[in-house]
C-alpha cells in the first residue's frame, strides 16, 4: 500500500462490514453510527458524546446516562438504524436525541423537527407525530419543557411551533460521591 492508498484509507474513516451496519476497528466489530443523520446534528451529538465521556472520567452523576443517550441518538446502541422505525425501541431512540440535543444546547431550545431529521433520515417528516408524542411523555416527567413563544405549554394542546428546553429533572450533574454506599446513581462509576 503507498502512502497516497494509506492517507486515501485514513479519510474514509475506519473499515465498514459490506452491509455498512458496522465498523471495524482493532478486528472488533461496533454499530456504526446512522448515516442518514445530517451532518450538523451528528456533530452536535458527537460532542455530547464526547462531553459525557469526559464526565464519566470526573465521575460526574448521570454521566453514563448521558453516553447511553448519546449513543443511542447516534445509533450506535438500541434499535438499529436500518431497522423499521417505529415501536418502543425506536421510541428510546427518540427520547435519547431529545434528550441529547437539549444537554448539547442547554443555553438555548430545540425544535421537534430537528430530532426527527436526527432519527428519521429523509423520512422525518412521517417521524413529528411520534416526536411529539415522545417529547410529551418527556415534559410529564420533567425532563424537558415545552414552550411557545417563550411559554411553557403543553405540547398535546399546542398548536403551531414549540420548542424544546432542557427540564428540571435533566439537569447537569455534579460530582459523584465518592462512597458508593451513599451513590444514588444506578451506574458504577468508571475504573
């Protein structure tokens, strides 16, 4: 292999199974992530990602929740990305770019139509009933609020536009207590 064939290599990114579902690295096999994600929210899940592993290192709470949501958003664990796209598998995957996209951009909101153009490839569109669906289940749980116009509604009764914000019960972790006696968090930490 010449070094050109070697750098042509490296920017095609690591070696894919034929089918395009995983890749190849080190002789293991991972999912890859889905390619229908436009390349802006893929980015901005991928810094989450990244984000929440560096919190998993900090031993921050929720930090490994944030990995799982970020990779489920991306498609790398959960439902796979080539399946069908619906069922309650594919709902998680719905509540995960939520919940993703709402950690990534905590100064500012969402819009429902960028989580369906994150998980439903050129298909989103079909994908806003099922958004909201899910993001109404969410904004019951705290975990994110639904307004309009700068108001909280409820996104069963709102008519038009909303946006998404990051709820109470989503909030940034802090340190993780260092006895795991008193540790509320489900997750072992990591190490």
């Amino acid at each position: 292999m010449t070094a050109e064939d070697r750098e042509k290599a490296a920017d095609a990114g690591p070696e894919r199974t034929p089918d395009g579902h995983h890749v190849i690295i080190d002789g293991r096999r991972w999912r890859a992530t889905d390619p229908s994600i436009p390349d802006g929210f893929r980015q901005e899940l991928v810094e989450e990602l990244m984000a929440a592993r560096r919190a998993v290192k900090a031993r921050e709470d929720d930090a490994r929740r944030r990995v799982q949501d970020a990779k489920t958003a991306l498609g790398e664990r959960g439902a796979p990305w080539w399946d069908d796209r619906s069922g309650e598998r594919f709902d998680e995957r719905i509540a995960a770019a939520v919940r993703s996209l709402t950690r990534k951009r905590s100064a500012s909101s969402i819009c429902p139509s960028d989580v369906a153009r994150t998980v439903g490839g050129e298909s989103w569109r079909s994908l806003m009933p099922d958004v909201r669906r899910v993001t109404a289940e969410l904004a019951d749980r705290g975990e994110v609020v639904v307004t309009q116009k700068g108001e909280p509604v409820r996104i069963r009764e709102a008519r038009g536009p909303v946006r998404i914000v990051r709820g109470p019960e989503l909030c940034r972790s802090g340190p993780m207590d260092p006895d795991p006696d008193q540790r509320t968090s489900k997750y072992p930490p990591n190490g």
